[in-house]
C-alpha cells in the first residue's frame, strides 16, 4: 500500500501522535537528571530542525505572531480563520514545535508529583540512579570530541572545577533553614503562647483558612521569583545541548526540588504558584532565544573546547548526585503548607556534605539502582548509535 491509498485524516492522526509522543520524551528526559533533551533531539532526528525554528524567532516574526493571534480572537468564529492560522504556524514550522512543547508539558506535569515523593522519601536510591544515569551519560560529549589536546583537558578540569563549586556553595540545608526561620517569626505572631490551641486554630482558619483556586498564599519571596527567572534561563541553555541535562543543572543551582514542588502544586491554582513557574516559564523563554543563538555560535567556533567543558560539568556533577549525603535534624522545622504553618518535629535535611554508606544494606541497594541507571543510560546510547548509522 502507498501513501496515496492513506487516508489523509489518518495520515494527519499519525503525525500528530508522533510529534506529541517525542515532546512526551522530550519532557521526560528534561525532569530527570542526567538524560539530555539535546541528546532526544539527536535521537529522533530533529535536533537541527528545533536549532533553525528557534534562530528564525526574532523580532518581527513575533510582532507577526502578536497580530496573527489578534486576527485570530477578533475573527473567531468565522469560516477559515483557524485555517489560516494553522497555515501560518505550519509555514514557520513554529505548529511542530508547540506540539513538541505540548506533550514535553504532559510529561512535566505528569511526573513532577513522583519525582518530589521519591526526592523526600526514597533520596538515597533516587540520587543513585540519577548518579548512575550521569556516569554512563558522561560517553555521550566524549563520542562527540573530534580530538583530545592541552586546551581541551584545560576546559575539562575547569567544567569540573566549576561544577563541583557550584553544588559546595549551594546547600539546601542553610536554604531550609532561612525559610524555617523567617516562617517562626509569622508563626509566633500567629500563635503567641506557641500553643496551637483550638481558639488559635481558629483565629489561624480565620486569617488563613484554606485557600482555593487562584489565591495568594505569600509561599514566595521576591528573590524565589528573581531566581526562578535565573535559573529558567540557564537550565533551557543545558536542555538544548546534547549530553548535559537541564535538571541536571537545576540540581547543581538547588531549584530542582523547589520547581517541581511548584509543579505538583498546580492542581491548586494558586496565584503565587502560577506566578513562580510564570517566573520559571519566561526565564527558559528568554534564554531559549539568547542562548540559542549563543550555542550555536560557540559550537561552530569552539567546538571542541566546548565539550571539553560539558564533559568536566557531567564528571564535576557527580560529586553533587553522591547519593550519600550528612543529615541534619533540625529539632522544629516550620513550613508552610498551602495558607498554614505547621511545624515538624525532629525533621530530618540533607545538606550537600558527601559522606560514606552508614551500612551494607544501604550500600547494595544503592550499587543496584546505580547499576539500573547504567544500563538504562547504555540502552539510550546504543540506540542512539544505531539510529545515527
């Protein structure tokens, strides 16, 4: 059967899943660490097709976009409106990518919620299989060097150098802390004796009473926002280059946890929620299209010293997903959760002090979801051989 017997719909159907199924993909391997989206792009063989829709984007295509989507609202409902529309994204190829993003939503949404309960309830052996997965990955930047020389080990040692500061710098013990301690004064104010008594509990109800849909509930401070703007726009900068993941760099930048919290948080609606991955949102927007344009120019220029410099960041970021980390116990932890203050007793951190396996027990298990992230980091890169030759 040729493609002349096909029915069309059914051809359009089929194009569609597909697209959606590798934006699922893409999204997948951008909320795990060590699985580059770059790399997917790679993979399925439109890494250069994204590169060029991207650097089309400029100015006056979006003021063109601006007025498309005007013409749009304004003749809604008119016969062949939409068409045209459609038409429009389709000639840009900007129709492909939203369908990208899409299903890298669908993906996003539907595992930010797994990966915040296994973070809190199963860290060593979700940090090991994240270890795994980037020491195996590490293959993917040293396949692509052409040649090995001084300057290129220079900007490997630098990656690492880099890198490894970066996650020593960045303790989310001293993060839990300041947010503990700026939550005691307002719980204080709220309760003044300390004790939660039915009376208090319902003076607290009255001026914070569960929240619903679209309300502010002030879990936010203006740096969060600020920095979720940062780290947005340098964590896109990594999904697009093959072999380093951008989770991978939200790591090493503590705003992993805090993004994918916001996240599973979304079916609340929250205000300061939206407001945070709006943050979130328009950082990967901005530094998609600075960046993207920046990458490309480095790698055409400084190609080899580039991977140099991705291969000391994935070596340098083991040193961060070193399943085994010092646990502090702070003895009142006061969090907020969703318009309230509660406070946890006896809670257990981790900071970013790598330390050996308490015990054998924990060690097998550990080795056994490393060895799981190899292999399945393996499996990715020979398939990824094979689709290449």
């Amino acid at each position: 059967m040729n493609n002349d017997t096909i029915p069309q719909p059914l051809v359009k159907d089929q194009s569609l899943a597909k697209e959606l199924f590798m934006g699922v993909c893409l999204g997948t391997a951008n909320i795990i660490p060590g699985v580059s989206g770059g790399t997917f792009l790679l993979v399925f063989k439109i890494y250069e097709r994204v590169f060029a829709i991207l650097n089309r984007i400029n100015k006056p295509l979006l003021l063109r976009l601006g007025a498309i989507f005007f013409y749009l609202v304004k003749n809604m409902g008119r016969n062949g409106c939409t068409r045209e529309v459609v038409s429009f994204l389709k000639e840009t190829d900007i129709l492909f990518l939203l369908k990208l993003i899409l299903g890298a939503v669908i993906a996003i949404i539907a595992l930010s919620s797994l990966m915040k309960y296994l973070l809190i309830h199963q860290f060593v052996m979700t940090y090991s299989l994240f270890f795994g997965l980037i020491l195996v990955s590490i293959i993917i930047p040293v396949k692509m060097l052409k040649s090995l020389n001084g300057p290129v080990a220079f900007c490997v040692l630098l990656g690492v150098i880099s890198t490894v500061f970066v996650s020593w710098s960045v303790n989310p013990y001293d993060k839990v802390k300041i947010k503990s301690v700026n939550l005691e004064s307002r719980y204080q104010l709220l309760y003044p004796d300390g004790i939660q008594t039915p009376s208090s509990l319902g003076e607290g109800r009255d001026r914070t009473r569960e929240p619903g849909p679209f309300a502010f509930t002030g879990k936010y401070t203006l740096e969060e926002y600020a920095y979720a703007i940062i780290c947005g726009a340098v964590s896109i900068s990594a999904m697009v280059l093959p072999g380093i993941s951008g989770s991978l760099v939200m790591i090493l930048m503590g705003s992993y946890f805090d993004v994918i919290s916001a996240i599973s948080a979304l079916r609340f609606w929250h205000l300061d929620t939206l407001a945070f991955l709006c943050c979130f949102g328009g950082g990967i927007v901005v530094g998609g299209l600075l960046f993207a344009r920046l990458i490309n120019f480095v790698l055409k220029r400084y190609y080899n010293l580039t991977m140099g410099f991705l291969i000391g960041l994935m070596a340098g970021s083991l040193h961060a997903l070193w399943p085994f980390k010092k646990v502090i116990t702070m003895g009142r932890q006061y969090v907020k959760q969703d318009s309230t203050i509660v406070v946890i007793e006896n809670a257990r951190v981790y900071t970013n002090i790598n330390i050996l396996p308490q015990n054998t027990h924990e060690l097998v298990f550990a080795l056994m979801f490393v060895l799981v992230g190899c292999g399945v980091m393996y499996a990715f890169i020979r398939a990824e051989s094979s689709q290449a030759s």
